[in-house]
C-alpha cells in the first residue's frame, strides 16, 4: 500500500502532520474579533454615508456598493473594501486634475463627519 499523506523534510516542507497551531489559534482571534464588530461597523459606514449623500443632496447619488455621486460629467464612488479596514475613492472625470480634487474633497468630507 501506498501512504495517503507522504512526509516532508520538517516546516518548510510540511511534513505530514505538521501544523502551525500558534498561526492557526492567531487567525481564529482575529476573525473572532472582526466578527464581533463588524455589524456595529457596518452601521457606522452606513451613517457616514448618509450624512454624505444629505450633503450632496442636490446631486444626483446612488447607494448600491457604497455612495456613488455625481457632478454634472464627473463622479466618485465611495465604497469599503472587502479585504482591508478602508474606505476606497473612485473619482473620474474628463480631466485628472479634477479627479483628484473631487477626491481630495471627499476625503474632507468625510474627516469632518467622523
């Protein structure tokens, strides 16, 4: 019979059996912790972004994947990322000049409802 699992030459290798039980137990905290905030995260991106879109209320908005609001030709989308403790900016506009200050604009913003 042929093993199922063949050994390794220690850690680097993995050998059969071997586990990083400390990175394992690590990891599981970190998700506990996240989960344990993460509706209560939510709630508070959700109202950082309403109290945007009442600021922009005359321009048209969208909330589907974030806050997305537009100027005339020009727009930003303000979305949270899925994979890091961030908000992510998406301006565009005709000019990249414009772009950034939209975005540098946004970023005011929200500094001064946080």
């Amino acid at each position: 019979l042929k093993p199922f699992i063949d050994g390794g030459s220690q850690e680097r290798n993995m050998r059969a059996g071997t586990e990083n039980v400390s990175g394992i137990v690590g990891l599981a905290k970190a998700v506990e912790l996240c989960a344990e905030h993460l509706e209560e995260n939510k709630k508070y991106i959700s109202g950082l972004f309403d109290q945007l879109q009442e600021k922009y209320k005359n321009n048209p908005s969208s909330r589907e994947d974030g806050l997305k609001v537009e100027f005339d030709t020009d727009w930003v989308h303000l979305r949270t990322s899925n994979t890091e403790p961030i908000i992510r900016i998406y301006a565009e506009s005709n000019f990249e000049t414009t772009a950034n200050n939209i975005a540098l604009k946004l970023m005011q913003d929200i500094k001064e409802v946080m």
